[in-house]
C-alpha cells in the first residue's frame, strides 16, 4: 500500500512538475509568440495604397494622371447563386463592348473561373471604373468584391512617351515606375501606403466600440515639367514626317532652354504608347536621346574649335598651312568630305567650310592632354545628369592612351562617341556664355498646394566669354554660308553646324549608311532654344546638310513666332 501510495505521489509530482513546465514554456518563454497570435485573431489589418503623383506640362495640363480604378474579385466559397447565373449578370456589365458574341465569351471566361472550388480568391476583372463597381455593388451579390488598383493615364498617348516612361509591377505585384520621370523619380511619385487596423471577433465580425487605428497614405508628389506641350507637337510631327520624307530609319530631336536647362521638347521615333506598354517590346522603352551612343562627327567641331580658341592657340584669323591637300596621319590621309582644298584657311573658314584638314591643324596646335582636360570640362565621358532614368555614357579614352591618329580623327567627331543629351549640353554652353548647365525635365515638385523650385544647376565656366563669343559668330557664318544655307529661315540668325558620320561597324565604317545631324541655337546672340536633330541612315542622301540640317530649320520655323522671336535682319 505504502509502495502505491509513493507511486501515486511520485507521478502526481511529475505532474505538477510537468504542468508548471508547460506554463512557463507558454506563458514565459512563449508569451510574445501567443500575445501576437491572440491579436492577429481579433485585429485585422490592410495597407491603404496612396495615390500617384501626376506629370504635368509647363502649362500644368496632364501628361501622365492616375484615376480609380478597381479589381473585382470572387470567393467562390461564398456564392448564393449558382456560378452561370453570376456570370451572366456580370458579363454585360464588365465587357467593353456591346457585342453579344464578346459578353457569351466574357461570360463563359467568368465561369469557368468561378467555377473552381478549390481556392478562396480570385481574381475577374482588372482596371474597372468606379461606375462599373457602384452598378455591380447595387445588385448585392455574395461572394463578390473589389479592391482598389489605381490607373496610369497618358492623356497624350504616345506623345512624350520616352520621356515619361510607364508604370508596370514589381515582382510583388505593386505599382513601380520604369524608365524616364516615371522610373526616375517613382519614390517621389509613389507616395507613403497608409494601414487600417481594426479589432473584430473569432467570426470576423468588427467589434462595435472596439479598438480602430488609421495611418493615412499620403499622395505622391506632382512633378511640373519645362515640356512645352505646343513645342513638343512641333517637334513629334515635324520629327516623323522628316523620317518618312529622308526615309531614314530613327531619329531625335532634343530642344534645350540655354538659360536653365530646362527641357523643352524631347522626341525619338520609333516609339509606343505607355498606357499599352506591354503590347510592345524592350527596344521602344529605351530613349535614345539618353541611351544611345554615336559618333558625332563634325557637329563635333565647335566644340574642339571653341577648345582652341580658348586655350589661345588659335584666333578666328589664324591661317591653315596644311589645308591644300590631305594630310597624312600615321598610316592614314586624312581628307576633306568633298575632296575640295582651300590652302590658307582661316579657322573661320575651316568651321564654315567644315574642314577636317583644317580641324587636324587645330588639333595638332593643342595636343591631345589639352583636349582631353577640356573635352571632361565640356561633360564628354559621364553622364550630364539629366533626371531621367537610363542615361548613359560612353568613356572617354583614356588621357595617356591617344595616338596621334586618335587626336587628329577626335578633332572631327570620328573615333569618339556621345550621347544626344552630352551634343546638346556641350553646344548649350557655347550658347550660354561659356558656363555649364545640366539639364532637366522637372521644373517644380508640387503637393497639397506648396511648390519646391528645382534651381537650375550652374556648373563652372568651362570656356571664356569671349571664346564663347567668337566660336557662335563661326557658328553663325557656317550656317548661313554652308552647304545647308538654302534651307536657312529668311532674316534670322541661327548659329549651327551639320555633321554627317559614317556609322562603325566591326572594326571599320560603313561605306553606305550614316548619321545625319544638326546642332545650334537661336536667335545666336540671344538664344531662345537650343536644338538638335539626329536621322539615323536616312536613304535619300547620306549628307546631313540634305536631311537634319531642313529639318532643324523646318522645325525652328515653326518655333519662331510661338517664342515670339523677330527676323533681326
């Protein structure tokens, strides 16, 4: 007896033991663990998505806008009527048209999506208006509901669409922004989610007096852009007939304020549209303006003469004494486009005549170190900054690596590669005095009413005034007295240069294909714009001064009165 009763004893013991184990284990070692799983049971939480930003042109009307928009979803769980009879009352209701062979589809896809038992959610139908979503909710259907998914609209379609880039998903199935201001500045644009929290019972049932908390999302920022809505029509019409006019293959034209930097237009052709991003591939997203690279050829001359005439080792009167005939470089004869020689150029003439004789001269007086400092000042080898997403830059070889053939084919834009955005910022400079600029699209960022100016940033002077000076007066006579002069607007003065590269390919250059190009601002002593106008393998004629440089005109026509600019002659 005695032995069962220590038995008894024993285990009561390990018991009690036991138990005070297992409450230690729960309420101690566990405590946080079964506190957050007591909450999670009676509070429901949802994040609160904020609404996106708007883009908006210089004149605040819409270039990107979000609206509502809404997912409707099922739980075929929780379905009165029988998944065909809701499927043909929604059918009409969420088709886009009023066919009646697309609502039989639309209501045959319905049901066989709800006809799946197996899950508790499902997705309907995507990018609903509020409309829609008020006469579904009036039917009360069971098992149906919506959620919230903002819409991106581009009021434009496809105009501006490079550099605006589009809003897609992240892998998460969120809103992100890819590619030009959406991309670049989707933190701004995306706005801070907001989170509901409310306390309900075991059933789901809200508890009526019961804990409710609410962090409200707050809006993404609005961004004000320089983009001139008129000027960026201009530019996209002008842009797509002059490639179908020179049959060229793709083009740019970029329109700069030299005063601020501020973008005024920006056009590539092929492009898409952004509301329908996903119906096109990779290659249209990518804005060339930015992202390409090319060699400019002899829009490239200004800058190395601006460099020159900076460096004082040539005047605008100084003399060529090796322009009557090519020069041999190395291994190789460097000569004139047109094979035509004019001995004892001036360094005006050699700008005018574009002159890549005349350009070696320049480029021997220098030596390739003083280029290469100036060429970094200028911006040539990394990024101008631009706030868009996805620029790019080509290195600039390095400083003790330049041969005497690299200096002399440098001088005339072969041998070396830019982007469009780098061209125009370099030429802007010269149109500005001498000071950099860099560029931007967004002029101000706006929310609930208050305004932050973006300042325009205003880097170091990069050449003289007075250089600054004489290269637009070269600028100004290469224009007017150029291979392009037929096709100059009457009575304004523009200051600009043609350039026409062979495109490398392999190790060597194309024999046929080219670059067309066109550079300059106006009117030259007073500039309202700086342009620039890229074809790529125009088939008409491989000259620039037969495709880009009419087409810059052409569009600086239309620019004129609208800017209010006067003839000065």
């Amino acid at each position: 007896m005695q032995k069962r009763i220590k038995f008894i004893l024993v285990v009561f013991n390990l018991l009690t033991v036991t138990l005070i184990g297992r409450l230690y284990y729960w309420q101690v070692v566990k405590s946080e663990d079964l506190a957050y799983q007591a909450r999670a049971q009676h509070l429901f939480g949802q994040n609160i998505k904020a609404m996106r930003g708007n883009i908006l042109a210089s004149d605040g009307s819409w270039l990107a806008v979000s609206s509502d928009s809404w997912l409707m979803f099922a739980q075929p769980k929780e379905l009165e009527k029988s998944v065909r009879e809701v499927a043909n009352i929604v059918a009409p209701l969420i088709t886009e048209t009023s066919d009646q062979n697309d609502v039989y589809n639309e209501a045959v896809r319905i049901e066989g999506i709800l006809s799946r038992k197996d899950v508790d959610w499902v997705p309907i139908k995507r990018d609903l208006d509020s409309d829609i979503k008020k006469n579904i909710e009036a039917l009360k259907l069971s098992g149906i509901g919506f959620e919230f998914n903002e819409d991106r609209a581009y009021p434009e379609g496809s105009s501006s669409a490079q550099i605006l880039g589009f809003v897609g998903k992240d892998e998460e199935g969120n809103n992100q922004g890819y590619f030009g201001l959406e991309g670049y500045y989707d933190l701004f644009l995306s706005g801070k989610p907001g989170f509901l929290e409310r306390e309900r019972s075991a059933a789901g049932v809200p508890f009526l007096g019961g804990r409710n908390s609410e962090v409200e999302a707050q809006r993404g920022v609005d961004l004000l852009t320089h983009i001139d809505k008129t000027l960026q029509f201009i530019v996209e019409k002008k842009l797509k007939k002059g490639i179908e006019k020179y049959g060229a293959v793709a083009g740019v034209v970029i329109v700069m304020d030299p005063s601020d930097g501020g973008i005024m237009a920006m056009a590539s052709y092929p492009s898409y549209d952004p509301s329908e991003y996903y119906k096109y591939g990779d290659e249209f997203f990518k804005n060339p303006a930015i992202s390409d690279t090319f060699e400019p050829g002899s829009i490239f001359k200004p800058i190395v003469m601006a460099v020159a005439l900076d460096a004082k080792v040539v005047d605008p009167d100084t003399e060529c004494d090796i322009c009557d005939g090519p020069y041999r470089v190395d291994k190789y004869d460097i000569k004139t486009w047109n094979n035509k020689y004019n001995p004892n150029s001036t360094m005006t003439e050699v700008i005018m005549n574009s002159d890549n004789v005349g350009m070696v001269f320049v480029g021997k007086k220098l030596g390739s170190e003083k280029l290469y400092d100036y060429l970094k000042k200028f911006g040539f080898g990394e990024i101008t900054g631009i706030d868009l997403q996805g620029e790019v830059s080509s290195m600039l070889r390095e400083k003790d690596k330049w041969s005497e053939v690299d200096l002399a084919t440098a001088t005339f834009g072969q041998g070396i590669a830019v982007t469009p955005i780098q061209m125009l910022k370099a030429i802007a400079i010269i149109a500005r005095g001498g000071v950099e600029i860099t560029p931007q699209v967004v002029d101000k960022i706006i929310i609930d009413g208050w305004e932050d100016d973006i300042e325009p940033y205003e880097g170091e002077r990069v050449i003289s005034k007075k250089a600054a000076s004489q290269i637009t007066e070269m600028m100004i006579k290469a224009a007017l007295l150029g291979e392009a002069k037929w096709a100059i607007p009457k009575g304004f003065t523009i200051a600009g240069k043609t350039g026409t590269a062979q495109i490398p390919v392999s190790g060597h250059y194309d024999e046929d294909k080219t670059i067309g190009s066109f550079v300059g601002f106006a009117p030259a002593r007073k500039p309202k714009f700086a342009m620039l106008v890229m074809l790529r393998e125009p088939s008409s004629s491989p000259w620039a001064s037969e495709t880009a440089a009419p087409l810059w005109f052409d569009i600086a026509r239309e620019f004129f009165p609208y800017l209010g600019v006067q003839p000065d002659y």
